[in-house]
C-alpha cells in the first residue's frame, strides 16, 4: 500500500458510491487527474496504478511534464483559462481543453490543430452561477457558440464545463451541476448531441456525479494538499 495507491482508492470509491446512489453505472464518470503544482513523479505514480488522463492548468508547467512522461501513454487535458497567445501550444499537445469559451478561440485552435492529430477535443465553458470572475460563457450564449463550434472540423465538440462558485451544503453544490446538465439537454433536444458534463472536483464530486457529470476533475483528493499560493489562478 502506498500514499497514491490509498489515495486513487478512495476517489474511486467515492465515484462508485455516487454513481450507485444515482443510479449510474461506475463507468459512466470518467476521472481526470488534476495535476497542476504537482511534480511529474506523483503523476507518474497514478499512471503505475492505471490512472491515464491528467489535467493541466498551465501551459509551460504541462510541456514540461509531457517531456519527462514521454513514452507513458498519457491523455493530456487543458483545463485552464484559453489565452489568445497560447493558443497554438494547446492545439499540437493537448488532447481535451476545458475551458473553451471564446469562438476567436476555437478558430485559432481548429487553424493550429495539426493535420496528423485527430481532431481537439472540446468542451465549452459554461458560467452558470453568474460571477464576474469565473470565466465561461453565460448560459443564453451556449447554443450559438457551440453551434459555431461543432461546424469547425479540427475540433469535435464533446460538452459541457462549470467551476461554480464553493457552495456550503450539498443542495447548493447541485444547482450549478443540475444548470449545466439542463443546458446541455436543451442542446440535445435541438439536435445538438453532447456526451460530456465536464464537473466536479474534490470536494463536490458527488454533487456532480448525481447531477449527471461524465468527467469529474480531482486534484486534492488525488494528490493531497497544493502547497499555500499555488493554484491561486484557478478558474
Ligand atoms: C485545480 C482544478 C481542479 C481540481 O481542484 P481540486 O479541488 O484540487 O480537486 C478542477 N478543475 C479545475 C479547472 C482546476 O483548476
């Protein structure tokens, strides 16, 4: 037994439990290893214990782990804020971005995707609580990006994403995820198919899982504590 080992365990547990209280078969919620602040040996510790995608937040600090995980079979995820200059790295080393919510955006990324890679997969960022400081589209903006987004070929419009804001009870952590779940059954029922609820993170997963999350996005409960400051630029 290992730090990692119980560590991975319990999340897996907390998936499962969730998944079954909902209803949800344990393979429907698909787990993303948040790593940012995390040296590239902790992740390599979850991918000795079959762990394969990670989330990065920051592009420098992802490139650099690629190098050393090289030869590793990693999925590579970028869950940070999309800026226009960064744009091109993001299209030839990633596989997923989650924080898409610009279409100038999308346009940079569908031109850098390179021809040999299959297409980026996407998923739009939604700001369903409504802050100022999250980034993300608002909710009425949805259809008419992803609309736009889903005709681009170099990209393959997967779903939905939300960071809501930290939410004291249980029923508070639902209501963002239940926002984000309807949203993308609108898309659904006006032809638009999406397979992803990108939400969900270490202290709301179960939250998220009941609502219908398909990808839950765990750093902390993976990896323990981030040292003091780090992380700071989330969402
Ligand atoms: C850091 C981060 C997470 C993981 O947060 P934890 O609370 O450590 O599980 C998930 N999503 C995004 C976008 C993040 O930046």
């Amino acid at each position: 037994m290992s730090e990692p080992f119980d560590r991975l365990q319990a999340v897996r547990a907390r998936i499962a439990t969730a998944a079954a209280a909902a209803g949800r078969a344990e393979d429907s919620v698909r787990l993303l290893a948040v790593g940012k602040t995390r040296p590239p040996e902790d992740l390599a510790a979850l991918r000795a214990l079959g762990q394969r995608a990670f989330g990065e937040n920051y592009v420098q600090e992802a490139e650099a782990k690629m190098a050393a995980l090289a030869g590793l079979d990693l999925e590579w995820h970028y869950i940070g804020r999309v800026q226009t200059n960064k744009t091109r790295p993001i299209a030839e080393r990633f596989h997923w971005v989650h924080g898409l919510a610009d279409l100038h955006h999308a346009r940079r990324l569908n031109e850098q995707r390179p021809p040999d890679l299959p297409p980026l997969h996407v998923c739009i960022q939604v700001n369903v609580s409504g802050e100022r400081s999250k980034g993300g589209v608002s909710p009425e903006a949805v259809a008419e990006l992803a609309r736009a987004v889903s005709a681009l070929p170099r990209l393959r419009l997967r779903g939905l994403m939300t960071i809501p804001a930290p939410a004291a009870t249980p029923e508070a952590q639902r209501a963002p995820y239940r926002a984000l779940r309807e949203l993308r059954d609108r898309l659904g029922a006006g032809g638009l198919e999406l397979d992803t609820l990108s939400m969900g993170m270490s202290d709301d997963l179960e939250a998220a899982i009941v609502e219908g999350a398909t990808l839950v996005r765990v750093g902390t409960a993976l990896f323990g504590p981030r040292p003091a400051g780090a992380g700071a630029r989330l969402g």
